[in-house]
C-alpha cells in the first residue's frame, strides 16, 4: 500500500492540487453566471433598440391602415349611391322616357292623318310639341339632380345659393372659401346641404335657415342651421344617414346638435385642398 505522499505527483505540493481542482470545478458556474448577465443585459439593451424600429415599422405601415380603411368605408359610399341611381332610372323611366314614348306614338299618327284630316294632323303635331318640350324640361331637371351646372360652372357656394332660393325656407349663405375644392368634394357637400335643407323643411318645419362655409386647416366646413323643432336623430331616418355616408367616402364627419325644440345644426367637415379661385378673363 502506497502511502499520501507516493500518490502526489512530483513537485506538485497538495494545497495547490486541491487549488487545482476548485478552479476547474468552478470555471463551468462562473461562465453560466456570466452567460446569464450577458443575457439579461442584451435583452434591455435590445428593448431599447427596437423601440426606434417599431415607430418607423408603425409610420411605414400607416399607409396599409389608410387602405383598410378606405376598405372599410367604400361600401357604404356604393350604397350611398344605389339609392341614387335607382331614382335616376325611376325618374327615367316615368318621366323623359315615357314622354318620348308617346312623342313617338303621336309622330305615327299625325302621318296616318296628315292626308285624310289635316286639321288633327295639325292639332297633334301641337301636342307633340308640347310633349317634346316637357320630356326636355325633365331631362334638364334630371341632369340638374345629378350634377347642377350652377355646380360645375360657379363652384359650391353659388350653386348653394341658387340651390336657396328654390328652397321653401328663407335661407341666408355665407362663405369664407378662398377658392374651389375638387369637384367630387364639392359635390358630395352640395347635396348634403341639399338634404338638410329638404330635412328642415320636411321634418323640422323650420322657416328659416342658414349655410356658412369655410375653410380651416385643410377642413371644408359647412355648416347649416335652422329654426324647426329639432329632435333629429340618425337613427330615426335615412336622411342623416345618407349624408353621413356620402361624406364619409371622403373621410368628412357629421355633427349633428337638434335638441327638442330646436334649434337644429349640422356641421359637416371633409379634408380637402383648395384650388386657387377664378378670376373673370379682363
């Protein structure tokens, strides 16, 4: 049997082989401890890196949230207009074209008669005529509905103006728009105003009225007031309805304050950029 002192090995003196033996035990715990320090400070200092990155990830992607809603809000301008087209084909259909109809009827008459009884033959080329001249007048009413030349040809303001005095109602518009917005725009917010007005005098029973318009901040703003009993509420008629949905196909908003009694306001307000104004050619 070897005694302690014939197991070490020469030279090695048994405190420092027993240091020996600490320090390679101990290497694998201090390079995990280190390992989990590292760690945890990578992943603080990884926070705050991606930080930047997820605010310029948020402002790149701002265009796909704009499609999505512009997604959102294109069915309800269609449905908006299907109403619409539906009453222009009604319109079509009962009033110019049937007129037409009969102008025709009547033209194969009067040459069945001009031979054999002048004097009809006369009497209804006259109604003829007559006929011929309202189906246009309908046409012209018809076009009108749909895109007033006023409209086209004087901007939003004036058609609005003309729009006023056909209105049963003392209506007093006022503007501060120093120029033209798009025409969809200007569209969308004519009729809108037109069915206000219509509102105010249907269900309201308002005598008087009044339209103001301006432009603040890149916001078309139109506001229409009247003296009726108020009471008016989105969802107890399509009307309101409809203009909020005519003018949320240009991202436009709708505030509505009719308390009972009245009075009743409506102010509605679409993102648009002005045109620089025309000026009469000297």
């Amino acid at each position: 049997m070897q005694s302690p002192a014939a197991e070490r090995p020469a030279g090695m003196p048994a405190v420092a082989r027993a240091r020996g033996h600490a320090t390679a035990l101990g290497r694998p715990a201090v390079r995990a401890l280190l390992g989990l320090a590292l760690t945890a400070a990578g992943l603080g200092v990884a926070e705050r890196m991606l930080r930047p990155r997820g605010s310029w990830t948020r402002a790149l992607l701002g265009p796909a949230g704009r499609v999505e809603q512009v997604t959102e809000v294109r069915p309800d301008a269609t449905e908006a207009q299907a109403p619409e087209l539906r009453r222009i084909e009604r319109d079509l259909h009962d009033g110019a074209q049937a007129r037409l109809v009969a102008v025709s009827l009547r033209l194969g008459a009067v040459g069945a008669l001009i031979d054999r009884d002048p004097q009809a033959a006369k009497k209804l080329v006259t109604e003829t005529q007559e006929n011929v001249t309202r189906a246009l007048q309908e046409l012209r009413d018809l076009v009108r509905g749909i895109h007033p030349p006023v409209l086209a040809e004087r901007g939003l303001v004036d058609a609005v103006r003309a729009l006023a005095l056909d209105v049963p109602l003392k209506v007093a518009v006022r503007a501060d728009v120093p120029g033209r917005a798009e025409s969809p725009v200007e569209s969308a917010v004519y009729f809108a105003v037109s069915e206000a007005l219509a509102n105010a005098v249907k269900h309201g029973d308002a005598r008087h009225a009044s339209v103001e318009f301006s432009h603040v901040a890149g916001l078309l703003r139109a506001e229409v007031a009247d003296d009726g009993h108020g009471g008016a509420d989105p969802l107890l008629g399509s009307g309101l309805r409809g203009i909020q949905r005519r003018l949320a196909a240009f991202d436009g908003t709708l505030t509505l304050s009719s308390p009972p009694g009245g009075p009743t306001r409506l102010t509605m307000e679409l993102p648009c950029v002005l045109s620089s104004p025309r000026t009469p050619a000297s």
